[in-house]
C-alpha cells in the first residue's frame, strides 16, 4: 500500500508541476499546485489499491472454497 501511495504522489506531483508550467504560471505556483495533485494522487491510488486488494482477497477466497467444496457428481451414497 505504501508503494502504491508513493506512485499516486509522483503522479501528480508531475501532473501538477506539468499543468502550473504549462498555464506560464511561475515556479511557486507550480509547485503549489504540485503539492496539491500529489496528495490528491496519493489519496486517490492508496483508495483504489484498498479496493484493489479486497477483490483480490475475495478472488482467492472464493477460490480456496470451490477446491475444498467436493463435486456432486463425485460424491457416492
């Protein structure tokens, strides 16, 4: 999760650097708005890699039952 939180911040850190440079906006103001991207692309991909890693863990859950579940057609009376 951390290195997902890491990613997200050096996304946007770079989106906002890119976008405050780009509107000719000097350097404070780009690295303001920097700053700002970085912790909304932080916040943002620490959210979706939770949800990201609970469907895995449900995927591998539901995996685990249907192996140890014995088949009807296996079972003998």
């Amino acid at each position: 999760m951390k290195a997902l939180t890491i990613l997200g911040a050096m996304i946007g850190l770079l989106i906002g650097l890119g976008m405050g440079l780009a509107t000719r906006g000097g350097w404070p103001e780009a690295f303001w708005r920097g700053m700002a991207a970085a912790v909304a692309g932080g916040l943002l991909l620490r959210w979706w890699g939770g949800l990201w890693m609970q469907s895995w863990h449900q995927v591998l859950r539901a995996r685990e039952e249907s192996e140890q579940k014995p088949d009807a057609e296996t079972r003998t009376v």
